[in-house]
C-alpha cells in the first residue's frame, strides 16, 4: 500500500509572509531561499516521520511544472511571459515562448538541497505543455516531441544527481477536452520517449476532470502506475459517501492492468466552506479502498491527493497528510 504526497505542497505561514516581504523589496533574494530550505526540510521531515513512500520538497522552487522549461527557453524577461488561469482553479501559469527546439532544463536548479534516498518530482508532460505554451513556427505535435526528448535527457540527469525515485507525469490538459485518437497515440509515443530510458518509478496523471473517456488509453501508456483523481469538479470540500465515488469510477474496473493504481481521493482543493468540514478521516479513506478492492483487485494500489497541486492551507494539508499515512498503516503499510 503506497502513500505519498507529490509536487508543489503549500508554503507554511512564515513562508508565505516571507515571499510577500520579498516581494515588496523587504528581504533579500539570500534570505527568502533561507527560508524555502527550513520550510522544504521541515516538510521532509514530517513525511519521513508519517513513512511516505516518496519524499517531495515541497517543490518551492517550481511556481508551475511548467517553469523550468520556460526559464531554460527564455528570451526576455519570465516577467514578461502571459498569465493563464490553471484549469478552474484560482492558480496561475506563465506560458512558456517555444520555438520548434525545445533546451533541456537543469532542474537541479529548481531543486531544494533534502537528504532522502526516495525523492520524487512532478512535472508537466508534453501535451500539456505544448498546449499551454505559445508556439512559434512549430505545430503541437513538434513542440510535444521536442519537449519529450528534452524532458528526457533533464530527468536522466537530475535523477542520477538527486537520487529521483519517483516522476509525475501530470496532464492536465489531457482531460479537459479530449484530444483526437490520433493525437492520443502522438501522446503516448511521446510518453514513451521519455520514460523509455528512465530507471526512475513513473506515473501519469490527470487531475481536474474524469479519466473515464481516456481510460483505455492511458493503460497503454508507458508508465508504472496511473494516479486517478476520484474527486473532480468537487469545490467545496464536502466529503460524498465512499460508495458513491468509487461507483463514480466504475471505468476503472473493466479492465485488467499490471499497473499501480494510485487513488487521489483526498480533496487538494480549497472550496467554498470551512476546509476543516471536508477533512476526509484515515477511516474514510479505508473504506474507499476496501470497496476498491472489494470491485476489483489491482496489483497494488495507494492513496494520494487528487490534484496535481495542493491548493489548501498548509494546517489543512499536513491534516489530511497524516490522515493518509493513518489510513496506509491500517491497510497494511508497506506490505
């Protein structure tokens, strides 16, 4: 039984006022990311305390999974790059300025110094970020295939530096308006450049909207698990009866796979009510995965949250964190 939080992890409160004093030119640059390395390792520490299986930073650095392809391929000012809402949430994107030749990133530079043996990442994969960017003199399926052989060649290389166990592959897009079949074989070909050559854990997700009609697809994707968000369009942090959400996912048990299906059914979102009304309890949680099991048993199954970023406050989210870990040891932990 997997557990384990990835991506952009929300800033603690003196985190957040710092970022704030930095940007009023009231801190320096040096003080700000003295800051980001205690609030990163004070993360750390609690997940290797709650037995995670994957150990995220907090990926403080990032702002977007976009980012560090879009500073790699810079002409001008990041200043300057357009603002685009993050599917219906009240987050925001920089869109990256891409020609046909995508750069690798050094995404050691967008990596916090942790001491972990099983770090993970998350980043955007190539249909989201082509669809994302704004293109100049490339089609989406070149920018997709040139970004994949870069995103490749970067993983490979911060994987063997920063002991990378475990890649995200986060698509979004992929799920908002559902691309043609061929374009989902393009997407998959893609997929496999990247994970092809890597020696890392691989997942593929797609938060904010059902996997449903895509479902098949993704199976034969080349990853090593699908992360499934069992709580799309749930704004305001009601928590729905266990039955209910895994009936709403009937899709997934109408085929077999070899696959790690992770389930994101603890809510990222901040909705419209008190967030403390839609704190999900570790026996809730069991209940979802037992009736899981009880439909159909995968080879191995984890429990995760739903979105591919965590927009809650960090009390919020550390609650529902160790809640998750509660409910991975009472289904067995690391067995």
């Amino acid at each position: 039984m997997l557990g384990f939080v990835t991506g952009i992890y929300p800033y603690s409160r003196n985190h957040s006022l710092a970022a704030r004093r930095f940007g009023r030119g009231g801190i320096t640059k040096e003080d700000l990311m003295k800051i980001k390395q205690e609030d990163s390792q004070k993360f750390v520490d609690k997940q290797k305390e709650l037995g995670l299986d994957y150990i995220s930073d907090g990926q403080f650095l990032w702002m977007d999974y976009a980012r560090p392809f879009s500073v790699a391929n810079l002409h001008g000012s990041e200043e300057e790059l357009e603002m685009t809402r993050k599917s219906d949430t009240n987050t925001f994107i920089r869109r990256p300025k891409m020609g046909t030749d995508v750069k690798p990133a050094d995404l050691k530079d967008f990596m916090i110094p942790i001491e972990t043996e099983n770090r993970s990442v998350k980043i955007y994969g190539p249909y989201t970020f082509a669809n994302l960017s704004m293109i100049n003199g490339a089609s989406i399926r070149d920018l997709m295939s040139s970004y994949s052989k870069a995103l490749a060649q970067s993983l490979i290389d911060v994987a063997r530096s920063h002991s990378i166990k475990f890649v995200e592959i986060t698509e979004p897009l992929l799920t908002e308006v559902i691309p043609s079949k061929d374009m989902i074989e393009h997407e998959k070909n893609c997929i496999s450049i990247i994970t092809n050559n890597l020696s890392t854990e691989t997942h593929l997700s797609a938060p904010f909207n059902s996997m449903k009609n895509i479902w098949n697809d993704v199976l034969e994707f080349a990853v090593k698990g699908i992360i499934v968000d069992m709580r799309a369009r749930d704004y305001f942090n009601i928590i729905p009866e266990a039955e209910r959400i895994v009936n709403n996912h009937a899709f997934m048990f109408e085929r077999d796979t070899d696959k790690t299906i992770v389930l994101g059914c603890v809510n990222g979102r901040n909705g419209g009510l008190t967030p403390e009304k839609g704190l999900e309890t570790p026996e809730w949680i069991v209940n979802v995965v037992e009736l899981i099991k009880n439909k159909k048993e995968f080879n191995s199954i984890g429990i995760t949250f739903s979105t591919d970023e965590v927009i809650i406050p960090r009390s919020i989210a550390d609650k529902k964190l160790e809640n998750i870990a509660k409910a991975k040891q009472i289904l067995g932990g690391n067995e």
